[in-house]
C-alpha cells in the first residue's frame, strides 16, 4: 500500500523563524575558524548570489529590512580580515 505523501504547513511565523536562523547561522559559521574551505565557500557562494526566491539571501536581508549590497560589503570585509 503507497503512502500519503505528508505535506508540511508553517506559519508566517516559522518561516520567519527560519529566515533569521539561515542568515544567523550563516554568520556564524563563517566567522567560526573550524569550519572547513568548502563550508565557508557554500555560504559565500549563497551571500553573494543575487535574486529573490524563498530563503535566498536577497530574501533573508529583505525580513532583516537591511540591504543586501551593503551586507555583502561587510561580510566580505570580515572574511578578509578572518583570512
């Protein structure tokens, strides 16, 4: 017998929860020194890829209300002086 597909339901809420959690998470593991190459390469790839879908990073900063440009100036400037 197939199983029912189970689709999952979030609220405005969750999904807002999540946007904050990506772009906090993010932050964090590239300031964090354990991380490895590809880790830090995945998320950089993500910050500086430009366009609005669900859970981009152009989508992230718009709930943050900050502008994405000026985000990307700063975190490219802390991952030079991480490096």
């Amino acid at each position: 017998m197939a199983r029912a597909a189970r689709i999952a339901h979030f609220s405005q809420s969750d999904v807002d929860d999540m946007h904050m959690r990506l772009i906090k998470e993010s932050l964090h593991k590239l300031g964090d020194g354990r991380n490895g190459q590809q880790t830090r390469d995945d998320i950089l790839g993500w910050v500086m890829e430009e366009g609005m879908w669900p859970f981009s990073f152009d989508a992230c900063c718009a709930f943050l209300a900050v502008n994405p440009d000026r985000m990307r100036q700063s975190i490219a400037r802390l991952v030079r002086k991480c490096d």
